[in-house]
C-alpha cells in the first residue's frame, strides 16, 4: 500500500529537467548509483555550497 508523498524519513519530489541535464546525469553517475542517490548527493553539495556563500556574503556585511 502506498504511503503518501512525506514519511518520518523522506518527502517525494516531482520535478522536470531538460534532456540534456539527464542525459549528462546518465553519463555520470557511478555504477549501481540509483538517479534518487545521485540527485540527494547534488542536492546536499547545492546546499552546502550556498550556505557557505550566504555566510561569507552576510559576514561582509558586517565589516
């Protein structure tokens, strides 16, 4: 039985990408890696990188 989009661990996402942004994820990702692995892997990198924008944006801010 389904269990809905959200859980105690994960949320379901739908989204749409240009082909060739899939096309290139194709050609990149590592042996036995699910697409579901490889997006969670770019998202965590995505956010990371911005976080650590946000903060030395705002800390020069602060001069």
């Amino acid at each position: 039985m389904a269990t809905g989009t959200k859980n105690d661990k994960s949320q379901k996402l739908q989204s749409r990408a240009p082909h060739e942004v899939i096309d290139a994820m194709e050609k990149v990702k590592e042996p036995g890696e699910s697409t579901g692995q490889f997006i969670v892997a770019a998202l965590k990198r995505e956010i990371s990188y911005r976080q650590r924008k946000l903060a030395r944006d705002t800390g020069k801010d602060s001069l």
